[in-house]
C-alpha cells in the first residue's frame, strides 16, 4: 500500500518495518533503498513505535491507520512521516500528526502529504480528521488551513482542528443532522 503525490511517495509503517527501525535503523532505510538522514526517526516517532509494533502483532491496531514514512520520488530522500493515531472511533474521526525534516521544511511537502492522507482516511471509512498543533506553529496551522480544516478549540497553547467529509457536496455533519 502506497499513498502517492506528484513528489511524494508515503509508506504505512508495518510490525516488520517498524521492528526495523527500533532496532536496526539503517537496516530499514537499506531495506526501502532511502537515503540515510541521522536527523530521522525522530524521538517522537520512537516512542510510539514499540506499542504500535506490539498492536499491530495481537491485531488491535491496523496497518495504514498508524505512522507512514514519506519519501522523495525525485531522490529517494526521506521527507518525514506523517499517521493517524488510530483506526477511526464511533463518530468516524482520526486524528493526524505529521513531522517534516527541519531540511526539507518551507517546500510545501507537508501541505502535498496532508492532502494526500486526509484523501486516504476519507476513502478508508473516516468521516473526520482531527489536528492539533502549538499556537505558535503558525507553519503547521497554514497547512492545515491551506487544506481547509476549520480550528474549533484552544487548549492553553494547542490549538485543535478539524476537516469533516464532504458527501454530494455537503459536509459530513449536516448528513449526520440529517440536512
């Protein structure tokens, strides 16, 4: 399974290449043929891999709803990563976090890559997706603007964001409504 842009490959991390990436991180980035970036995975990514790894071996978490990778096309650099925390809850909502490499930041790869994944949790059963960044990550909060999620709350610094499902041109809480 590959999500794919006009310069972006994204790859779901799977209980084997994420084993791969806590214990032998160069074998991973061998593995897919990525160019080595000491810079990535980041710690953030690191921690949540052993639970997510042990999920997705007793089968209560699923491969794609999880973390993906994202690689250049042109060069087969890494880009970042980019997931949902998990498969879609009763109301149908995921949340999504991404992380761009500091280098590869300001290029509009994290606008290209959040559209691509929104467009992938819509047509794999989400009815939502959720965000959250810092107040003052205004780049975070043009990219998730620039892909047309509204803020609906502010928790002290986080500010929380949505983007529902558009059904025949009407978004998905005017359908649960019944407008």
């Amino acid at each position: 399974m590959i999500v794919e842009t006009s310069r972006l490959l994204i790859k779901p991390i799977t209980e084997e290449s994420g084993q791969k990436l806590i214990k032998h991180p160069l074998a991973f980035y061998f593995t897919y043929q990525i160019a080595w970036n000491e810079n990535w995975p980041h710690n953030g990514l690191l921690a949540r891999l052993p639970l997510y790894t042990e999920n997705l071996a007793n089968g209560t978490q699923v491969v794609g709803f999880g973390p993906w990778f994202i690689v250049s096309k042109i060069d087969q650099r890494i880009i970042g990563d980019i997931g949902f925390h998990n498969p879609p809850d009763r109301e149908g909502a995921v949340e999504l976090s991404y992380y761009i490499l500091p280098s590869e930041r300001n290029t509009g790869f994290a606008t290209e890559a959040v559209e691509a994944m929104v467009g992938w949790a819509f047509y794999n059963g989400a009815d939502e997706v959720k965000a959250q960044c810092d107040k003052r990550n205004e780049a975070s909060q043009r990219v998730l603007k620039h892909n047309y999620f509204e803020q609906i709350a502010s928790k002290r610094d986080i500010l929380v964001f949505r983007k529902e499902r558009e059904v025949f041109g009407y978004y998905q809480e005017s359908r649960k409504r019944g407008i």
